[in-house]
C-alpha cells in the first residue's frame, strides 16, 4: 500500500483519491472459527484498511503545483455484516465493524474525508457457496434483505458509491 501511494505520487504528483475494498469471508460458525482464522480475517479486513489510511492520508497531504492544497477522500468498504448480528460471520462481522470507527477517528487525526460503506451482500466469487446453498435451498430470494435495497447486489449496480462519497462535496 506504501509503495501504491509513493507511486501515485511519483507519476501524478498529488493523490486525490483512495478506495480500500478489501474483504475475505470464512462461513464458519463460531466454534469452528480458529485463532489463526480469526487473526487473518481481522488482518486483511481490518488492518489492511488502517495501513490504508495511514500511508493515503500522508500521500494526501502532500502538496504539489497541480495540488496546492492539502486534501484527499477515502472510502472504506466495510459491510451491513458491521451492523447487524444475522448479516454474517461473527470474524466478518466484528472485522468489518471496526472499519466506520476507523473512519470517523482517522478522518479527524489525518485531516482528511474518510467515509466507509456498508453494501448488503453481494454476488462475487467470495460469496458463491453462499448463493449456490441457498438457490440448491430455494432460498436465495432471502439473500440480501438486511440490506437497505432489500436485496442482494451485484458489482455493476455498486460502483457508483465510491465516486459519490469521495465528491468533496459530499
């Protein structure tokens, strides 16, 4: 993420903008849920998003001649898993509610807008045993109703977010 941001600097002279969007799920109950497993969640999920905005937030207030002032905007994608207990995993769960807490302290400490998003479930790779068990169920018109959309997404329909929010005008 260092070495992103030095680049950034390096080829454009200024950093503007970034979107972290990390995320690994395991599925498992509580009781299988390993130390490790546990750790690793909370490392890719969690700590990967503070290194983020560590090393964004200093690229960001680095001034250049096409940056004269000292700004910036991150977005953290964090989960409805954060907000709610039936929305997922407790390792997902409790790794992605760390991510709002992050942005609100950071955005303060760093002088920058930092916001996080919260999307419902949404249909990826990661997430494909999830909807291939619930349509082998007949079940998968239940996915995604903790959502505020009321129902699962996919990529194309949340792309827009990200640009919203980082709009210094938001």
């Amino acid at each position: 993420i260092s070495s992103i941001c030095s680049r950034a600097l390096e080829e454009e002279g200024h950093l503007d903008m970034f979107f972290a969007n990390a995320g690994i799920v395991s599925m498992n109950h509580l009781s299988q849920i390993t130390d490790e497993g546990f750790t690793n969640t909370i490392k890719i999920n969690s700590l990967l998003c503070f290194v983020a905005v560590k090393h964004g937030s200093a690229a960001m207030k680095k001034t250049s001649p096409s940056k004269e002032v000292s700004s910036g905007s991150m977005v953290l994608t964090a989960s409805v898993a954060s907000l709610s207990s039936r929305a997922g995993p407790m390792d997902y769960s409790a790794s992605k509610a760390v991510l709002p807490r992050l942005c609100r302290t950071s955005s303060k400490k760093a002088d920058i807008q930092v916001n996080s998003l919260c999307p419902g479930l949404i249909e990826t790779a990661m997430t494909s045993a999830t909807f291939n068990f619930a349509r082998g169920k007949l079940t998968d018109s239940k996915l995604g109703k903790l959502s505020a959309l009321r129902h699962y997404a996919n990529p194309e329909s949340i792309d827009s977010p990200p640009r919203i929010v980082t709009d210094p005008l938001s």
